[in-house]
C-alpha cells in the first residue's frame, strides 16, 4: 500500500451540529447545511485509517471554512493533512430570516480507502 489514495467521508452530514458555545450569530441548532465541495486530505497518516475525527470550522456567508481547529486526536501530522483539506471545503450557505449568515459547526470525519 505504498501510494493508497484516502478518501474523506464526512459521515453524517445530516449532522452537521451548530455549536451555540463556539458562535455569536448562529442559525438556530436545527439548521443542517450542505458541502457542496469536499477535498480529501493529503499525506494523511496511515494509523488514522478507519478512525473517526471531530472538526470544528465557521462557516462563513459564503459557504467557505474558517477558524478550522481538530477537536479530537490532536497531532501535528493529522492537522497537517485534514485543515488545509477541509478550508477547501464549501457549503450552501446557510440562511436565517433571509440575509446568509455564519454557523460554527462541528463535523465528524472518517477516513476510509478509496476504492
């Protein structure tokens, strides 16, 4: 398995949940948004095979991640791999009382082998 592909799989995306804690202008915890864009990590550590991850990332009035932080298995390599990957992630923006509005959120992730 010298050059295996990983693949992303944000599993769940349903649950995509808003963290009121971590957020100022929040929609309400009901509101679920969709990834219209999802980019797979690189150079991501063998041993996280299988594994499932919590992000934490706003995402902003225009669907893009910002303030990307891991908020489970912690280490350098891992945080290499997943946060340039996941700031390259977009969604639908998510819409209170009309006007876009930015949403903290945390998402579990689980790395698979791509097939």
């Amino acid at each position: 398995m010298n050059k295996f592909k990983m693949l992303v799989s944000a599993i769940a995306i349903s649950a995509v949940i808003s963290s009121a804690a971590f957020a100022r202008d929040i929609a309400p915890s009901n509101t679920v948004t969709q990834p219209v864009k999802v980019v797979s990590p690189t150079g991501l550590p063998k041993k996280y095979l299988g594994e499932t991850i919590q992000v934490s990332f706003t995402i902003g009035t225009a669907g893009k991640p910002s303030n990307i932080q891991m908020e489970s298995h912690y280490d350098r390599a891992l945080a290499r791999s997943v946060i340039p990957a996941v700031a390259q992630w977009r969604f639908v923006p998510v819409v209170k009382d009309g006007h876009a509005v930015s949403l903290r959120v945390i998402q579990p992730i689980t790395f698979v082998v791509k097939s």
